[in-house]
C-alpha cells in the first residue's frame, strides 16, 4: 500500500445535520483507486437517521420561488465555488480517485448541475399533469424524502435536486465509493441560503440507510437487481436499478453510426445506467461486432485523474473480480477486443489499479442470457434481429434507441411497459438534456393529484 498519511490530517466527510458538520464514533476509511487513503467518512448509526428524518419533517415551510433561487444559485456555487476549504478541481480530483470514474465525468458534471439548476423551475413545471388546475391540485405525499444515492456517476445527484424544487426536505445517504458529490452539494445549498433543516447527509452502514428508509415518507433508492426485488411492491419506495439500455440497427453501417455506437457504449467511461449494453441489427452480427471490437479497442487506458482518461478504473482484486463476473456470463461467448491486447482483459496501471478495456461479446441469438449483464465499464453484446422478431428483444431498456425507418415499430415500442425511453435515430448526448424523463418524471412518484372545488 501507499504510505498513508495520518487519518488526522484526511479531509472529513461528516454527518451533516441542521446545517452543522458532525462527528461520529463510527468512522471508516475511503480509499481511492490507487490505493491511498482520500477521506475519514463519519456514518450515523441508525438511530440518528430516524432522529433526523423526524426533525426535518418540522421545518419551516419556504415557497416555490424561495426554493428555485437557492437552487439556481447553489448550481453557479457547486460549479465555481471554493467550498468547505475545497476548490472545483480538487473536488473533480477526489471524486475521480474514490469512484475510478474518468476526472472529465466530474468536470462536466459541474457545468451540468450549473444549467440545470437554473432551469429546475421549468423542468418541474413540465410535470404537473394538464388537467391540474381550476378542479385539481398537484400534491406532495409527503415531506421527506430518503435518497439512497448510488456512486457510479455524479450526474445522478441531480434528481434529488428536482425534489427540493418540488418542495421535499431531502436525507441524503451517500455512495460508499462517492461521498464528495452530494457533499459539496449539501455545502453549495447551505452556502446558498437554504434552510438548515432541509437538508442532510447521513452517511451510514447499511443498516443505517435501511433506517433512512422506514423513516422517510418516500425513499429513491439506487441499487442492484436484488435492490429492486427487494422493494418490488412497497409504493413508498422508487428504486432506479440496472438500466439495460440497447439499440436497434436496422439498416447500413457507415463511419458515422459506428461513431454514434461507440459513443452510446463508452462515453462517461461506460458507467451510466443510460449507456448501451445490449445492439442487436438486422445485418451482419458478427462483422458489426467485430467493427466495434476494433475501435472500441482503441479506447485508451490512463489513471482517472489525467485529462486523457477515458476508461473507469478500480482496484486490481476489483476490476478482475468484474472481469470473472463477465466471464461467467459469457457462456461460450468470446470477447472480441481481447485479441487487440494479446489477451489481457484489463489494462494494469501499477500495482494497485487497473483500467477496465471495453468488451465486445457476439452472440448469436437475441435471447442470450448475457444480454442481461451490466457492468459498470464498457460492455456490449451484439445479437442478431429480424423484423419478424418485433419488439419483444427490445423490452425492459430503461433507454432504447431505433436506428431505423420502421415507424411502426417506434410506435410499438412506445407502447411497451419497460421501455422507458424511446430515441428514434442518432440522438447525440440525450442523457444530458434535462426535460426528458430519466426513469419517467420523479414527479409521478412524488407528487399526486387531488380534486379540488371552491364556490
């Protein structure tokens, strides 16, 4: 291991309650991906996460329009700010080292939560139902909200930001491998005049965030299959897992849609639940997987924190045990980028770190189980697909895109349950635009509609 410096002068990451940074007895030490300690992570026991939630359920009511000026202020904040001693950078520096996500993902992330913070008026707005108005109103179910935050990208902080626009106190329990999001974000808040008690950060064991849970009125949880079986059923509870996003190629391969695939699988290093895993095209399967295997292969490898870093990057015992996952799923499957790097899967950065090299896996048939896996590194199974096939392989995709002339096809998919997001045609950078439904609006799940009369 890497000298260690004394968890004494580590940057803290504390239980942030009523506006105050607090210790705990319980503590942890997050290490980064090269191996070297980054931060001292304080948890709160599961009792003060039930405390909390009932605390925040008392504070003050503020307005709409209260709440959007914070708001669009906190984002200028998060993005430009020197916050609790730490700049822009050395933030964008520690999240790439403790979540091995390519130090460019945090960097645009700043700007991202900037814009976006400054439309959460209009974004929120759009999801009001239309018949709410002279005979409806649109109502919280609750006050609190319990977020269960995931680590595998910072954008996904962003929903709960459209929770505080619409009028929910917000917990937030963060990522064990990415605490540094959300606290410059409950820092950025704060700073920007947000009521103490409507914010807090509670990071905890799992048992502290199972507390969060049963706490709060409603809960976002992000997490595995496992995660979303075990919730199935509890309406109080939105769980956003795995996304098994694909594409239908039903049509020529040319230069520019190989660009517009790679980009689909790789961009933000392939850890988006929005970034492809699963092609299957009316041509020639192997010859589109062999092509994506080529330039797929071209990807570089570097450590997360250099401008050129494209690829994420984990632990050495981490990144094989993904690999071993992978190969598992494989089932006869062979990995057509292997061959671009002599075979070896993952590129080894020293002794503690590896990046993990896209995999191409040609199938040949769409209902192969391994077009089931996600992982979190650029992984993608190419099938074959014939028209006759219809929509059926193309279900449960929390995003598909339909590279195709065939509208009745998009009109079928449209009206799929679990297809969430239809994109027909080459969409460049959809994931980024902040008024189309990630997971269908968090207003559906937040908010209900009420009759309502008056003389």
């Amino acid at each position: 291991m890497p000298s260690s410096p004394s968890t004494t002068t580590l940057p803290a990451i504390p239980v942030l309650r009523g506006g105050e940074r607090r210790t705990s007895r319980d503590t942890r030490l997050l290490h980064g991906v090269d191996g070297a300690p980054l931060a001292t992570v304080h948890e709160a026991p599961a009792l003060v996460a039930r405390l909390t939630a009932r605390a925040m359920r008392e504070a003050p009511r503020t307005t709409r329009e209260e709440r959007l000026t914070v708001l669009a202020v906190a984002g200028r904040l998060f993005a430009e700010a020197t916050l609790a001693g730490q700049s822009p950078e050395e933030y964008c520096r520690a999240q790439a080292l403790a979540s091995g996500v390519p130090v460019r993902v945090a960097r645009r992330t700043l700007a991202r939560v900037r814009g976006d913070s400054a439309l959460l008026g209009e974004v929120v707005g759009r999801q009001a139902p239309i018949g709410t108005g002279r005979t409806a109103r649109w109502a919280r179910r609750g006050r609190v909200l319990g977020v269960i935050a995931p680590s595998n990208h910072p954008g996904t902080h962003g929903a709960w930001l459209q929770a505080l626009a619409l009028g929910y106190r917000v917990a937030v329990r963060p990522g064990a491998r990415d605490p540094f999001t959300p606290l410059r974000l409950v820092e950025a808040l704060l700073a920007a005049g947000l009521h103490p008690d409507w914010i807090s950060l509670l990071p905890g064991a799992h048992d502290s965030a199972d507390a969060l849970v049963g706490a709060t009125d409603l809960a976002l949880v992000y997490g595995s299959e496992s995660t979303v079986a075990r919730h199935r059923g509890n309406d109080r509870v939105l769980v956003r897992g795995p996304g098994r996003s694909k594409i239908l190629l039903d049509g020529p391969v040319d230069d520019e849609t190989l660009d517009h695939l790679v980009t689909e699988i790789a961009a933000d290093g392939g850890v988006r639940c929005t970034n492809t895993t699963a092609i299957l095209t009316s041509g020639d399967h192997r010859a589109l997987a062999e092509a994506l295997a080529e330039r797929l292969a071209e990807l570089p490898a570097h450590p997360v924190t250099e401008d050129a870093a494209v690829l994420p990057v984990r632990p050495l015992k981490e990144a094989r045990a993904l690999r071993d996952t992978l190969d598992r799923a494989a089932q006869g499957a062979r990995d057509l980028t292997a061959r671009h790097h002599a075979g070896e899967p993952l590129a080894v950065l020293d002794e503690h770190a590896a990046a993990l090299r896209p995999a191409v896996l040609c199938v040949d048939a769409w209902d192969h189980p391994g077009l089931r896996t996600e992982l979190p590194f650029p992984c993608v199974w190419v099938a074959p697909w014939r028209p006759s096939d219809g929509v059926a392989p193309l279900a449960d995709s929390l995003a598909l895109t339909l590279l195709t002339d065939d509208a009745e096809l998009v009109g079928e998919a449209l009206d799929t349950p679990g297809i969430r997001t239809v994109l027909h045609g080459r969409v460049r950078d959809w994931w980024t635009d902040p008024h189309l439904p990630h997971d269908g609006y968090l207003g559906q799940f937040l908010k209900e509609t009420r009759g309502f009369a008056a003389p």
